[in-house]
C-alpha cells in the first residue's frame, strides 16, 4: 500500500462555486427535464448501475460473488433485533436514488453498499496504480489527515451519522483508538467509544454483521438521535450530505449541536463543488449521476459553512481533502467562551 497522503490545501485558489450542470443553470434544467421523463430515467438509473459494476469487477472487486455471499449469509436474521420500531421515514428518505426503486430500505442496496463504496474510492484515482484497498484506505487517510491538522486528534466518545454498513464507522474508530498518546490521556479507557447511526435497518444488519464487539449501532434519524445533550467528543458525517435536502441538513446540524460536548468538534467529508475534477465531468457521468441523487441541485448550491454558523458552531475550516472532495470541520463553542 502507498504510504504517500495527499495534503489537505486550503480553498484559495478560483474556481467556479459549483458546477454548471448543478442548479439554475441552462445545462443543469436540461439534465433535469430529461431525468423526470420515464423511458429516460428508467435507462439512466440502469445505466448508472453498470458503471459502478463494471469499475468494480474490472479492478478486483466481485461485486456479483459479494452480493450474493451477504444474501446468503444469514444477515437477514439481524434485520428485527436491529430496528427500531418507532422509527418514522421522513418524506426525503421514501424515494428512489442510487438507482434503486426503494433506496437504501432494501436489501439489493444494502449488500452492494461495500462494493459501491469501494468502487467510489477507485474512481477518486482512477489514473492511478491502486488497488481496491488501497484506495479505500487513502480515501479514509485523506479525511484523517485534515482531522489531524486541525488539532482534532482525541475523542473518546464518537459518532458516525450515516454510517450505511459501516466503512466510514470502522476506520474513525480505528484512528482514534491507535493515536500515539490514547494510552496516556485514557488510561481507564484506552479504546474510545464509537457509535453508528443510520436510517436504514439493511444497512445497520449489514454493519452489525461485520463488527458487534467493538462498535455500537443505532437505527434513527439524524434530525433527532434520542442521544443525551452534550455526549459526543466528536461528530463525523462522511459521504452524507449530499444525499440530503438542505432542510434536512439544517435540523442535523442543530442536532449534532446539540448532542456534541462544548469545544467538541463535527467533521464532514463530501462531494466538493468547486473540485475542478467534479466540475469537469463528460456530460454522461454527471447525467448519470444526477439521475441517481435526487438532492444533487441542492447540495451543490447549498452553502454547508453559513449553515454551521447558523446552528452555532465556529472556527469553520474547509479545505481539499482529495481530488473530488473536501474536508469541512467547525467547533462548537467551549463553556469558557460564552
């Protein structure tokens, strides 16, 4: 595996805020009108399925044969120890994206999830050498890099809010508990406490299969976790926003708010509108894209650091964390500064 991490650099140099074929924009209406006609959004959502399948299976990784092993493994049997029954779906969550008809509330979404994921991170470098593995580990090393020049480097309680089958979960556990000065500052409790919270059961039984030793997870909304005020060292929302209506985004973040401790950070990695890379897309990949994301228009005119500060968080840094995305970390005020 390279051992080489990209640095984090600061959004200085001039871009365009977003891309063209994001919002208002000539070229984005037109993607837009053609994604709500049937026979065409049905060829798309297909269409965007066999890229990522194709990018898998051509770099290693047996999206069919992974597949089929979780569907036959038993995991299914999690699925009602796993969900909370009082959970409600909010009208966002209850449409098709990542080209499936149900979501993420199906088990087909929930057993390609790691393939995906891994086929995402390969498309981050995709002119690069790298295996499967080592792309996802750079993907998660990119977004640990910022978190460590920020000065972010200890949290003993955390969590992950849309944790899906629990990559993201597992490598921000991994990272804190094997920071150089853990055993010193927690003696009593060297291994921090990590919890994964998603909207989907799938998922979660997904997630639980693969680690229910070392890890916590929690079906519920991020809107309101249920959690107690002031419990979290840290807040990580990896890969989630864009997923997201900004109505939505905005009663998380005065959630996550609300549930960190004072001085305690949230940390959110995502799609980076100003990446020249993302902006530059050919036509079909992003079509392609938009066809799969219903709040893409959103997420990519929404401005994510004036949200922060409008639930109460400072000492906002956003800065390029690869290629494609970028790193976004805020503060909630320390007791001693009110």
């Amino acid at each position: 595996m390279s051992s080489q991490q990209p640095s984090a650099i600061p959004l200085t140099s001039p871009s365009r805020e977003k891309p063209d074929w994001a919002g208002e924009d000539l070229l984005s209406r037109i993607v837009n009108r053609l994604i709500k006609t049937k026979p065409i959004y049905a060829l798309m959502k297909q269409q965007a399925r066999q890229v990522l399948i194709k990018t898998a299976e051509k770099n290693g990784i047996p999206w069919r044969d992974n597949t089929q092993a979780l569907l036959n493994s038993g995991v299914k049997d999690r699925l009602k120890d796993i969900t909370n029954p009082t959970v409600t779906y909010p009208d966002y969550y209850n449409v098709p994206f990542h080209a499936y008809d149900a979501g993420n509330l199906c088990w087909e979404a929930a057993c390609e999830a790691q393939s995906a994921t891994y086929s995402m991170a390969l498309r981050v470098w995709k002119n690069e050498p790298l295996t499967a593995d080592e792309a996802q580990a750079r993907l998660r090393s990119s977004f640990h890099q910022v978190l460590i020049q920020q000065g972010i480097t200890d949290a003993q309680d955390i969590l992950d809010v849309g944790c899906s089958v629990g990559i993201s979960t597992q490598a921000i556990h991994e990272f804190y508990r094997t920071q150089p000065d853990r055993q010193s500052k927690h003696p009593l409790q060297p291994v921090p406490r990590t919890i994964g919270l998603d909207l989907s059961p799938y998922m979660l039984a997904i997630a639980a299969q693969q680690d229910s030793q070392h890890l916590e997870w929690a079906h519920g909304r991020a809107e309101a976790t249920g959690f107690a005020a002031e419990r979290f060292d840290l807040v990580t929302l990896q890969f989630v926003l864009h997923e997201l209506p900004r109505s939505a985004t905005l009663e998380i973040f005065r959630e996550m708010h609300r549930i960190l401790k004072p001085g305690a950070h949230v940390a959110i990695v995502d799609n980076n509108p100003k990446s020249t890379v993302i902006q530059n897309l050919p036509p079909v990949l992003f079509t392609l894209m938009k066809s799969t994301e219903p709040w893409t228009d959103d997420y990519y005119t929404f401005d994510v650091e004036a949200a922060l500060l409008e639930a109460g968080f400072e000492a906002i840094s956003t800065v390029e964390s690869d290629p494609r995305h970028r790193t976004i970390t805020a503060r909630k005020v320390p007791t001693n500064l009110h």
